[in-house]
C-alpha cells in the first residue's frame, strides 16, 4: 500500500471572461489520483471537510480508487488555491490556508490514518509548511516510519505560503536525510539553493538526503534521475498541446512511484538503471497527459500508449 500525506483542496482556477472554474486539487491529492488512476493501491491520509468541497474532494478519490485514511471530517472550511494561468499554462497559486481543512491534522491523528500495510510514503508540498501538519509529517518521516518503508519527497516548494524561509529550508534538508526518492524541479531548486547553478543544486539535494534518487524535472526540457552512485538517465518529454501544466509535476511523482513501487522494489533498488528508466518513462508520458487537460486531471491506465 502506497500512502500519501500532503493537501487537498479546491483550485479556483481563473478562465476568460471572468470564469472561475472549481477544481479538485492539492498537489498530494493529485499524486494520490494519479496513483489510484492507474490502478496501484493507494490511501489519502490527510484532513477532508463537511462542506461541500471537501463531498467534491471525497467523490473525486472515491471515483479514482483512492482509499481514505482520515475517516472525520473536520468543521473547519476546505483549503482554497486561487490559480492564474500564463499564456504558456504555467500557474500562479495564492493559498488560502489559515482556519482551513489542511493545516490541523496532527502527529496522532496522521500516525493513526497511516495504513498498517504501509510500502512507500508520499510527501510534500503545503503539508511541510503549515502547522501543526508539518511538524507531525517531520517527525513520523524522521523517527517513527519502518526503515523498510520506501519514503519519497517532493518539496514542490510554494514561497508565498512561506513565512520563515529558514525554517522551512531547515525542515526540509531534515526531511531528506531519510527520504529514498527526492523529486524536484528546476524552480525548487532555485528556491532551495538560491545562486546556485540546476548542476549544484541538484548535487545539494543529493549530499544532503540518504543514498537517494534523485528525480529532477525541467519544464518541456528533458527528465533526469541521478542514481545514487552518481549516474544519470534522462527521458525526453514529449511534445504535447498544453492547457495548463496544473499537477503535471504530481502526476510525474505518482506515475513514478507507482511503477517503481508497484513492482515490489524498494530503496536497494534504486541503483538500478532499467526499472529507473521504465519509471521515468512512464512519469514524463502521464506528466504529459495531464498538461493536455484544464485542472489537475492524470489519466486513467487504459489512455496510456
């Protein structure tokens, strides 16, 4: 069983004339999605609403297969994501968190909701920045998990959801000291390593995690996975029509987690240059799928080619 523990909540995504469309969204939920979409089984271990949001979130895990881990509900409103889109269908996020479904779930609630059969974690994103979610995520990941437990991170870093920049970059180089799979961007990495060259800073993910994998994402650009003797393998992206790039970068971590973990491998594995590549592969095809939708909408096993 593959868990995820990150967000979800609704994304108001900004359309001409003035639309705003209402969205399933979260970058942990979408990497659940993917998950459950393309049929590895999966649980959702985060907090969900009463209101009528959090229904549209639950209905959208049920639909996807996606088990539920936190079975209560909580009275406080779904987290909401106002998100404007470029020309180039890159988005913008402005989060509202404060008193919102996301922040409040804490250490005993989330080891509670973690499934006993528990395989591989998946975190990152807003769970690692707001309170008190972030500092119960920190400690399961650094001292309660099973060794044995595959642990994959994807910082997804959000700067205007930061308060304490330091802080954060000091939770996150914790987080990674036990983290088997590290996925970033070239936009986390200039956050992470500011001044630093895409070069540097993915060698600084690289020092500062476990003997890891480090999976790096750049746009239209090439895919690359820095195996943990050093060697790179990278997988070109392929060239689709672009509605927006919202959970393109979720659906690469789940496609990615799902085929590497879904085959039974774990962290004596990740050397391993042939299930790397197919997982690789696999991430930049559903990664590219989901930018041809509007919203955060992975595709189903049988669009695959």
């Amino acid at each position: 069983m593959i868990a995820v523990a990150a967000e979800a909540l609704i994304d108001l995504v900004a359309r001409p004339a003035d639309v705003l469309l209402a969205r399933p969204g979260g970058a942990g939920f979408n990497t659940a999605r993917t998950l459950g979409r393309l049929g590895w089984p999966v649980t959702y271990v985060g907090r969900l609403a009463d209101d009528r949001f959090g229904a549209m979130l639950r209905d959208s895990l049920s639909r996807d297969g996606v088990r539920l881990g936190v079975g209560e509900l909580t009275a406080d409103p779904t987290t909401l994501a106002m998100v404007d889109v470029d020309d180039a269908g890159s988005p913008r996020f402005r989060f509202y968190l404060d008193g919102t479904s996301v922040p409040g779930l804490d250490h005993a609630a989330l080891v509670a909701a973690l499934p006993a059969d528990v395989s591989a974690l998946h975190a990152g994103t807003l769970a690692l920045i707001v309170e008190p979610i972030a500092s119960a995520l920190e400690a399961l990941i650094t001292r309660d998990l099973p060794p044995d437990v595959l642990v994959m991170i994807d910082p997804n870093c959000r700067p205007a959801a930061v308060a304490d920049a330091a802080a954060y970059r000091e939770r996150i180089f914790a987080i990674l000291r036990r983290a088997d799979i590290v996925k970033v961007s070239a936009e986390d990495l200039a956050y992470l390593f500011p001044g630093l060259s895409l070069a540097a800073g993915i060698l600084e993910v690289a020092s500062r995690s476990a003997p890891s994998l480090v999976l790096v994402t750049d746009g239209p650009r090439p895919a690359r996975a820095v195996l943990p003797s050093g060697e790179s393998v990278s997988v070109e992206v392929p060239a689709v029509e672009v509605a927006d790039t919202i959970g393109a970068g979720d659906a690469f971590g789940g496609a990615f987690l799902g085929s590497f973990a879904g085959a039974g491998l774990g962290a004596s594995d990740l050397g391993r240059v042939t299930p790397v590549r197919a997982a690789l592969q696999l991430a930049v095809e559903v990664a590219a799928l989901t930018c041809t939708r509007v919203g955060a909408e992975p595709p189903w096993r049988n669009e695959l080619a």
